[in-house]
C-alpha cells in the first residue's frame, strides 16, 4: 500500500493552480509603457487590479477559516484518498495444503505405512531417514495419498509456507538452512565416490526393483501386506481395489520403465544387472558399519532406503534378487539392521499401528484420568451418604426399641 501512495503525483492544490492561471492572462494583458494603446488599456489594468483585490479578498478570507479551523473542502477530498490507501497491508497467503502450519516444523508427505515396511517409495524412506539421523523435527501429513508436489512427485515438504519437491533437493536445501551436512568429515574422493554410488542406486537398482514390481503387481500387495482401504482411505472393498491397482500400477510402470530405458532388457538380463548392483556394494562396505567409517553418511541414508525394499519383502513371495542379497551380501543385510536400529527404534510400532507419527510424543489421557479420580470422588461421597443413611436408621431402630421397652415396663407397673 505504500507503494500505491508513493505513486501519487506530487501536484500543487487546486487553489494554487487555479491561482496561477489567473496571473498568466495579466502578465499579458499589460502593454509597455511606450505603447499608443496605453491610455485604452487603462480600464482593463483597473479591472484586473479589482480582479486582484478580490483574489485577496478571497485567499484572505480563505486564511482567516484556516486559522479558525476550518479547512477548504478541496484539501479534504485530496487527503482522503491518501488516507485510505495508507492502511495496514492484507495478510500473507501461502500456497499450501498445510495452512495451519507451525513455524520451523517440516511437513513430509508421502505414502501410506504398511505392516513390514514404513514406505514402499525408497525416496520417501530416505527422506524420512534422512531426517530422523540428523534430529530435526517433522510431522508426517496423512493425506491418504490425495496430493503430489507441483512437481507431480512423492515425497516433498512444506516448511513455513512453502514447498519443496525431489528427495535429493529436500536433502540438500534443509542441510544449507539448518546446517546438517552429513558428510562434512569425508575427504574429496569419498564425496566422488558417495555421489557416484548413490547416482548407480537411485537412477540404475531402484529401476530394477521397480520392473519386478511393474511385471508383478499381485506380489506387491501380498509381498508388503499392502492394505489399499486403509492406505487410500476409501470404503470400497480391497478385492475391488485391488483389481484396479493391478491393470494401473503395471501399466503405468511398464510405459515408465521403458521411458528409462531399463524396461527394454530381457527379465534375466535385468535381473543380472541387480546382482551386479548389490556385489559392488557388498565390497564396497566389506566389514565397516557403514560405508565410511563408524557415522553413517548421505550414502548409508540412500543405500537404507533401497535396501529395505528388499530385504523387508515377504518371504511368502519368491523374488531371486532378495534371495542373492541374503545369501551373497550378508553384510549389507547388517547395515540394513544398524540403520533400522539407529533410525526407527519405533520400527515395529510404525509397522503394528500403521502410525505414521510413533516418533512424536502423544498426550497422556489426562482427561480420562480427571474423569476416573472424579467418579471415585462421586462413589466416595455416594458412600459416605449412604453410610449417614444407614447409621440414622439404625438410631432410629434404637430409640424405638427403648421407647417400646419403656412403654411395656409402664404398662407391667400399673397392672
């Protein structure tokens, strides 16, 4: 609104205005003094000196109501429009799902948890890792799988009115805000190394895992425990949703999966592709806790991520790349645990409940406790009355068993 008054042109009243106007026409109409008009000018000066005594006349009396309180109308109309425009400015709008959020609290969206695994999407579970390993504090918004980023992505935050979409840039710009960096103790190689492993695990294994998902469906929801009512929060029955998720989940992958160019090999030609995946990382970590030591980098966060989806996978449904990783990679099967461990204490009741905040403390139930210590005080006093009761009764059986004996000892002394 500021801005809006400053546009005001800087003009002069119109009293001024018209004030100058008025002395243009007298500049002109007086002749030199040499001039043969002179004497025929005589009466227009006269005229114009009347004009001018009642100009002063005029701004005089303009003067006295000034000084007595009163203001021209004119400078009235002129200030209220200034007035008007230089009131408070409206309240910020933030484009967001989160309308009601805190300050400094991130807002995480991303899928639903399932019985074994507390996302499906290995770019969800790094963030959320990624987040519990350094100790900021967020909040998991349960929008039933309703919204996606500008981007059209899971996952991606909201933090003070604002949103951030990709894994890797939520990583890195909370990392620059709140000075969580991760891997500030590797040397420069290790960095090459940490960016490269991640760049084969995001862009070349989590493909893998996402065509065996794309060719079986069916194995998804059964290998996971995968509940779409709960997860979707729909009335519908799971067989129906089921039967959808199959034709739409597989044909969406398949389009996607070809789109990167993963999705054009032969079944075992990809398979063999994962295998090669999981030896360079099993060598790569070899007999550490992680991949750089005894403190788990950004790399350890990624591989977590990946890793999960499986090794947490159902052993009801066969899949040979799971089955290599267990029984050729033991040691990535360790680094899966340390980081379960290290990461989600609260594992097994995120998996139980479904819970998609078990790291946030919930509230104790004092109002149930208030309502229990109010209905003893209730059944105490209901006692306590019912004892008074009781005890008067008892007094009145007494005094009318003397009051009788008393009467029977009369009636016995006069006979």
């Amino acid at each position: 609104m500021a801005s809006e008054v400053a546009q005001i042109p800087a003009e002069e009243t119109p009293a001024v205005a018209a004030a100058e106007k008025s002395e243009e026409p007298e500049k002109s109409a007086a002749p030199p003094a040499d001039s043969a008009a002179a004497p025929a000018a005589a009466p227009a000066v006269e005229k114009a000196e009347d004009a001018d005594g009642e100009k002063k006349d005029g701004e005089a009396g303009k003067q006295d109501k000034q000084q007595d309180g009163e203001e021209p109308k004119k400078d009235e109309a002129v200030a209220a429009p200034v007035a008007a425009k230089s009131e408070a400015p409206p309240a910020q709008k933030f484009n967001v799902h989160k309308t009601n959020f805190e300050k400094d609290i991130i807002y995480l969206y991303q899928f639903s948890r399932t019985p074994l695994l507390p996302s499906l999407s290995p770019y969800c579970l790094k963030v959320e890792t990624w987040l519990r390993l350094v100790g900021l504090k967020y909040e998991n918004v349960d929008h039933k799988m309703r919204f996606r980023s500008k981007k059209g992505q899971l996952p991606f935050i909201e933090l003070n009115g604002e949103e951030i979409a990709d894994s890797a840039i939520i990583i890195k710009e909370l990392s620059s805000k709140y000075e969580k960096y991760l891997d500030s103790g590797l040397t420069a190689e290790q960095r090459n190394v940490s960016y490269a492993t991640i760049a084969m695990l995001e862009n070349h294994l989590i493909w893998i895992i996402f065509y065996w998902r794309a060719k079986y469906p069916d194995n998804v929801l059964k290998g996971y425990k995968v509940n779409l009512q709960h997860a979707l929060g729909l009335r519908l029955p799971n067989s129906i949703l089921n039967f959808f998720f199959k034709i739409t989940f597989g044909r969406k992958g398949t389009k996607k999966l070809k789109a990167h160019g993963i999705g054009v090999h032969s079944a075992e030609e990809i398979e063999e592709f994962g295998k090669d995946d999981l030896k360079v990382l099993s060598e790569m970590l070899d007999c550490k806790p992680f991949f750089f030591g005894d403190e788990p980098t950004t790399l350890d966060v990624v591989a977590f991520a990946v890793l999960s989806q499986l090794h947490y996978l159902s052993k009801d449904i066969a899949y040979p790349l799971r089955d290599y990783m267990t029984e050729k990679c033991p040691n990535l099967i360790g680094h899966v645990s340390r980081m379960k461990d290290k990461c989600f204490p609260d594992w097994d009741e995120i998996c139980t409940k479904l819970d998609l905040n078990a790291h946030i403390p919930k509230p104790e139930p004092e109002t149930k406790e208030g309502k229990e210590g109010g209905e003893q005080e209730k059944s105490n006093e209901q006692e306590g009355t019912e004892g008074d009761k009781i005890e008067k009764e008892l007094e009145k059986d007494k005094s009318n068993e003397k009051e009788s004996t008393e009467e029977n000892k009369e009636k016995e002394e006069t006979k």
